[in-house]
C-alpha cells in the first residue's frame, strides 16, 4: 500500500498530465450512478476550465439514465470512441474494472488516467490515482481541481455535490469523514442549492418506481435468520409496475434498513442490450462483519467492503445458495474453525 508520501507524488503526477495534455475523453463506469456521473460532469468542468478539449463518453447501453440523474448536464456527450482515441488523454473516473466495462472500447488511448476510490480498483491505467480513503470519486476530482487553482462554479459544484451525497447516503454511510463536511461546505458556498437538489434526488418520485418498490417489499425473502435478507426482480415484475430498469434504484436500502440484517441483496432481471436475460446483483452489508467485495469477486463484479455488485447468469435458487454460503463463510468461519479443532 502507498504511503502519504506515495500518495502525493502520485498526485503530482496526475495534475502534471492534466496540464501538458490537451485533448481528453472522460468516461465512468456501465450503469452510471450519481457518484460516476458527478465525477464525470465535474471533471468536464475541470477541464473545461483549464481550456481542454473534452468529450464526456456514455455508452448507448447506459442511457437513458435514471430518472434522478437526468438533472445533469452532459454537454459534449459521445457514445461512440473518438476517431483520434490513440491521440487523448482517457479519465477512467469511479471505474474498478475496465475489462468488465462499457467505457473498455475507450483502452487504446494515448494515456489511461485512472482515477478512483475502489479499494479493489484492479490498476488498470497507465497511472492509477486510487484513493481508498476518499468519501467518493467526487471529492477526488475535487481535491484536483484545488491543486489546479480551479474553482467550481454552481452546474459542477451542483455534479460533485450530487456525487458526494450519493455515495455517502447522505452523509450516513461509514465512508463519511471530516473532508467530505468540508467539500459538501465548499461546494454550497459555490452556489449549491441543497434543498432542490434533495427534491430531484429523493422526493420527485415516478408512479412506476413507487409501484416498483410495492412489489419488490411484498416479494422480500429472508434466510438465516435475517443474515440475508433479498428481493429478486423479474422482468415481468417491470412491466406489471410499468417501471423502466433503473426504478429499482433505492430499494436496496430499504432491505438494509431491516432490523437483523448483515446483507441486503437485490438482484433484477436485465431487459435490455447484449445481457438481457442475465441478472444484476447489488449487495449491501449493514457492518464489517462481511465484507461484499469479496463476495462480488467471486463472480466476477467487485466493489466496496459495504456496497458492490456483479452480474450473472445463475438462476435464483444457485444464487440464494451461493451468497447464503458465501455470507456464512465469512460470518461464521472463526466458529466452524474452532469446531472443527474441538473435534478434532
């Protein structure tokens, strides 16, 4: 792991490839949420700034985006690669894993700035800015523009409030430290209106989305004493809530919220594009006791230690039985291991 003095070598490095190149394509990872989209904005405004050419890359798959996020300014959007790729400067922004990415069609860049907070990012830049410790990819790209002498005005400061919020569940989660208080006073000074911004996230709710959530809760399943607690989401449950795929945002946290649960799952059918029929899992831990990084892994996602994801091709009842093992491998390992000496 690197070192404080690591670290800010490595920062110096990237604001050094930030002012010598002059062409860019940024792009996030597939399924955009608020954290990839207001890291993404936010960095287009960086560069923007600076005065750098700059497209903002989103894949056909990935849009429309979710009803929440259409708040966004994408001026400069792309859906296809540059022709003068092998000639930009790509910023992989809240990307873990490019091999398993839409944004992958965007590797044959002149340089690949990896910039993320991923503790299990796989370094696949030709430099990896991963920063653990930081609340979101927002406050990285934050951080940046403070090296580069750039103040947000209010459309990025709106993007990389959005970003925080999202990946901080509002300021609740475990990743929220000192800094991300202080980013959140900055980026209100610079013109943020918290109250609309609440409003658009939270409270503007679809019809089909709130019909969604009805049927995701009355569908919950629990196993192992509440150490799983699950919703599975098929494409029928969709078209009966006349709700587009990105309406299951949020559910999750409602299965987390129950009293008694280490691990929140939902998993939905996908609808669309080359993985239609394949199923999405979000995974969500309510404490360290399980980290669900690991979990992901295992099937080819990844994430954070309390929120990450994967998608695949088993069928619901492999599925159950495959987290149920893999959460009680990890729950239960120290007590099967001290049993096993005993009778050993």
């Amino acid at each position: 792991m690197s070192g404080p003095e690591d670290m800010a070598a490595l920062r110096e490095r990237v604001l050094e490839r930030i002012r010598e190149d002059s062409r860019f394509v940024l792009a996030a990872h597939e399924n955009p949420d608020g954290d990839a989209l207001g890291s993404l904005v936010g960095m287009q405004g960086l560069l923007t700034a600076l005065g750098k050419e700059s497209s903002m890359f989103i894949a056909p798959n990935d849009l429309p985006l979710p009803h929440e996020y259409r708040i966004f300014s994408l001026e400069g959007l792309i859906q296809t690669p540059p022709a003068d790729i092998s000639e930009r400067t790509v910023v992989f922004l809240d990307c873990g894993n490019i091999d398993r990415n839409s944004a992958s069609v965007l590797r044959d860049g002149k340089h690949l700035l990896n910039i993320d907070h991923h503790h299990d990012n796989t370094r696949f830049g030709t430099l990896d800015y991963v920063v653990p410790e930081a609340s979101c990819t927002a406050e990285i790209v934050w951080d940046l523009m403070h090296g580069l002498g750039v103040r947000p005005g209010p459309d990025v400061a709106h993007a990389l409030y959005v970003g925080l919020i999202t990946d901080t569940g509002r300021f609740m989660y475990e990743n929220t430290g000192p800094r991300a208080h202080q980013m959140a006073a900055e980026l209100i000074e610079a013109g943020v209106d918290v109250q609309a911004v609440y409003r658009q996230l939270y409270e503007e709710m679809p019809p089909g989305k709130l019909a969604l959530l009805g049927i995701a809760l009355a569908q919950m399943q629990r196993f192992d004493a509440g150490e799983l607690t699950m919703v599975v989401l098929s494409a029928a449950d969709f078209d009966r809530a006349e709700a587009e795929e990105s309406y299951s945002e949020g559910i999750i946290d409602q299965l987390r919220a129950l009293e008694g649960t280490k691990v929140a799952a939902l998993v939905r059918e996908l609808r669309t594009g080359e993985r239609k029929g394949q199923r999405k899992v979000s995974l969500r831990a309510t404490d360290d006791d399980v980290d669900v990084s690991v979990i992901a892994r295992a099937q080819g996602g990844g994430g954070h230690r309390r929120a990450a994801g994967f998608s695949t091709s088993l069928e619901p009842e492999e599925l159950i039985s495959f987290l149920r093992g893999a959460i009680a491998s990890q729950l239960h390992a120290a007590s099967n291991g001290s049993t096993a000496a005993t009778l050993a």
